[in-house]
C-alpha cells in the first residue's frame, strides 16, 4: 500500500499498558486461535481465558520509539478512512462524518467497554467511540494466522471504523438493543450480520483507495477476511465448525461481503439485514 505523502490522522492517541505481558497459559497455538475465535473483533477481552483471569489491566502511557513506524502506519491508514467515509457520507447519506480516534496501545490498557488486550484483538468500544487496537496484532496476523502484508493490516484498522460507521448510521445500537433480549444462538445470527456489513464496508473502503493500491493488496485483504471466518479458525482449533456459535461469519461469507462493498461502493448494497442468504 503506498502510503508515501500521506497525512497522519491527529485522531490517533498513543499509550503503552503497565502490568504483565499476555502469556498463553500454556494453550499452545491451537487452543490460542480457539480463545481468539471467541474474542475476535467482539469487544470481549478474552485475556483471562489465556493469562488465567489474574492479570490487572492499567492505564497507558506512550509507547516506546519502537513502536514509531506501526504507530505512524495506523495513523495513515486512518487518514485513508476519514478522507474515504467523509466523501460517502456526503455523496450517498447526505449528511456529515464523524470520525472515530484510534487508541495504539502494547500490553494491556483500558477502555469504556473493559479491558484491552493483546488477547483482546482489535475491537471498537461504541461507549466512548474508539477503536482499540495492540501493537503486536499486525505481528501475530503474518506469524500465527497467515495473513501477512500491510493491505491485510490496513484492512483490519478499516473494518474497526466501518463499525464506528455503524455507530454513526444508529445500526450498532439497535442491533445491540436486540441481541441483548434474544437467545445465545439469536444473538450470534445478529453479530454475523453486523461483522459481514462492517466487512463491506471495508470494501467500500477499498474501492476508494485503489490508487493507493499495489499489486496483491485485494488478495492479502480478502485472504485476511478468509483467515478469521469463524469455520477456519474453529477447524485451526481442532473443532468441527459450528454455525450456531459463529459470531463473523465463514471465511467465504467475509470475504464474499468485503467483495461486495469493493465491486459496488455502495452503502445500500452492504444491508445484511435485508437478505436471507449471506
């Protein structure tokens, strides 16, 4: 993705989490893709089940100069999503964007929803509207789950603003009003819709900066979106999928969706509400 010249959002706030390091309780790969099925892109801090519940989560501080150059990354990628959600919003809703802050956190830290972790993975928090994502994810991404390269990073930051988007268009809340009075097996049926239209819009997204593009960059974002389908992250944990406990999707359902967004650019083609068949 070239990024060269572009500005860095000022939405983007920097901290550096106090307390232990994420260790895996001795779960081992398998059962750590299994815990980071569950939390994954939810706003679940899924750290106990790694660490085993005795880990105090603190508030941050800056990072170190390490952490510059990923830090730098989110905030020009983030600059991409304000330029990108200012445009439609205008073009196609009528009316103005707002647009999320970014937290880049390492270790651990805090935020409205609870506690944010490296085990956490990227979420958004509709509380204080922010977008929580650890330094070590984008690591983790390329080494654990294959699904290496910076379009594959840079859509996973624009998948935690299309749910800001959400938050904005008043579908976050009135999805969460229903979940919370329905069934275990409802409730997870509600959140697959929400995490497929968040993928579309990241396709949206990526319509709207093809001239940032290089070659193999849609390939690394759909195969990022195959990576984290709920049957491929439940076969990786050694179970047989599940679609009553799926919470995202299948892997060809999000990149089937994040395909849509990009063939059409389109708000109203992302309604996961309206059709049967996902």
């Amino acid at each position: 993705m070239r990024l060269k010249g572009i500005r860095r959002s000022s939405n983007v706030e920097v901290r550096r989490g106090g307390g232990r390091g994420a260790r895996a309780g001795g779960l081992g790969l398998v059962g750590v893709l299994a815990v980071l099925a569950i939390g994954y892109f939810t706003g679940i801090d899924v750290s106990p089940l790694l660490v085993g519940g005795d880990r105090q989560v603190q508030q941050g501080t800056p990072v170190t100069q390490a952490d510059s150059e990923q830090t730098q990354f989110v905030a020009q990628v983030l600059t991409t999503t304000e330029n990108v959600w200012a445009e439609v919003f205008q073009q196609q809703l009528g009316r103005d964007y707002v647009p999320p802050r970014v937290v880049v956190f390492s270790d651990v830290t805090q935020s409205a929803c609870g506690g944010a972790s490296g085990a956490t993975g990227p979420f958004y928090c509709p509380s204080d509207q922010k977008a929580y994502l650890d330094t070590q994810f984008f690591a983790m991404m390329s080494q654990r789950m294959g699904a290496g390269g910076d379009f594959a990073a840079a859509y996973v930051i624009a998948h935690e603003v299309a749910h800001h988007v959400q938050n904005q268009l008043g579908i976050l809340p009135q999805v969460n009003a229903l979940r919370q009075k329905s069934s275990d097996v409802e409730a997870n049926a509600l959140t697959v819709r929400l995490e497929l239209m968040a993928d579309c819009f990241s396709g949206i997204w990526a319509a709207n900066v093809q001239g940032l593009m290089e070659r193999g960059d849609l390939d690394e974002a759909l195969n990022a979106a195959r990576k984290i389908g709920d049957d491929y992250l439940q076969k990786q944990a050694g179970r047989v999928p599940q679609p009553h406990t799926f919470t995202h999707g299948t892997s060809a359902q999000r990149s089937g969706w994040f395909q849509r967004g990009f063939d059409s650019g389109q708000v109203d083609q992302c309604d996961t509400f309206a059709t049967e068949k996902l």
